[in-house]
C-alpha cells in the first residue's frame, strides 16, 4: 500500500526549498563586501581601458 501523503505539507516543503535555493543564489551573487564590488569595479574599468587602448582607428 502507498503511503500516504498530506498535499499541503508536501507543497510547503517545496516551496520552502526553492526559497531556500533562491536565497543560496541571492547570497552569491549579491553578498559581497564594498570592497570586493569597488575591485571588480577598477578591474572591469581597467579592462575597458586597455581594449579602448589597444583600438585601431580607420
């Protein structure tokens, strides 16, 4: 015989997973210190440059 299974409980148990999942994701992608988003910032910044730089003109 099946066991059986309450709907609601297995809906919210779900739902409480994604939101877990979500917030895992949220915290990677934005939990990072001031100082590491003002780093990637210069790196990205000195990137741009030096292709700007490195640019041939017709």
């Amino acid at each position: 015989m099946a066991e059986i299974l309450n709907l609601n409980h297995a809906r919210k148990a779900k739902a409480k997973s994604d939101a877990k999942q979500t917030a895992a994701e949220n915290r990677a992608r934005f939990g990072r210190t001031k100082a590491e988003k003002t780093l990637d910032a210069a790196r990205a910044e000195k990137l741009q440059n030096a292709l700007d730089g490195a640019k041939r003109e017709d």
